[in-house]
C-alpha cells in the first residue's frame, strides 16, 4: 500500500478516539501517536507530529482504497484483543498538529 501511494500519511496507532461528536453521523475525533509518517512517491520520507484529526467513519469507509490481508493484534489489558488489517482511506481528515 505504501509503494502504491504518492502522497499521505502513515498512521500506526491513535491515542484515543471519542466517538460521541455526533452519533448519527458516526463523526469522531482523536489523534495520532507512537509513529507517524510522511509518505512521498511510495516511500516514508520522514516522521510528523502527532495529528489531530476529525472524521466521519461513514464517509472513512466509503473512501478506503485498499485493505491488507495481514492482520495485526492489538492487545488492551486483559483479555481484550483487536484484529485488524491495515487501511488505505483516500481524504482522510486531519484537523491540527501537536504542539510540543
């Protein structure tokens, strides 16, 4: 998927995420953290700051581009695990910068 994109961002993990800006509308926000990268003619060119961003997860969905096959696992204390493949979405909001 990096290979195949001129230019965007490589997000690792987000932080949080609240859900709650508008339910209807599926509209949440949070930010980046742990590895955030600048993508340039299909290579990582260099770290950014963590970002704040906005989006619609109706609107994220309907844009993703690919889909890995690979699966990571995600372990949140205890016995709470999350599977997920990696996602290219196309438009993705991203709304502010950590400042230091």
């Amino acid at each position: 998927m990096i290979a195949s994109c001129k230019r965007g961002i490589l997000v690792s993990h987000f932080h949080y995420v609240n859900g709650y800006l508008d339910t209807k509308r599926a509209l949440m926000t949070g930010m980046t953290r742990y590895g955030t990268f600048l993508i340039e003619g299909g290579e990582i060119t260099r770290a950014l700051a963590n970002l704040r961003w906005t989006e619609s997860m109706l609107r994220a969905f309907s844009n993703v581009v690919a889909i890995s096959r690979e699966r990571e696992a995600f372990a949140r204390g205890g016995a709470f695990t999350t599977i997920v493949p990696a996602v290219m979405i196309e438009g993705f909001t991203f709304t502010g910068v950590q400042r230091e």
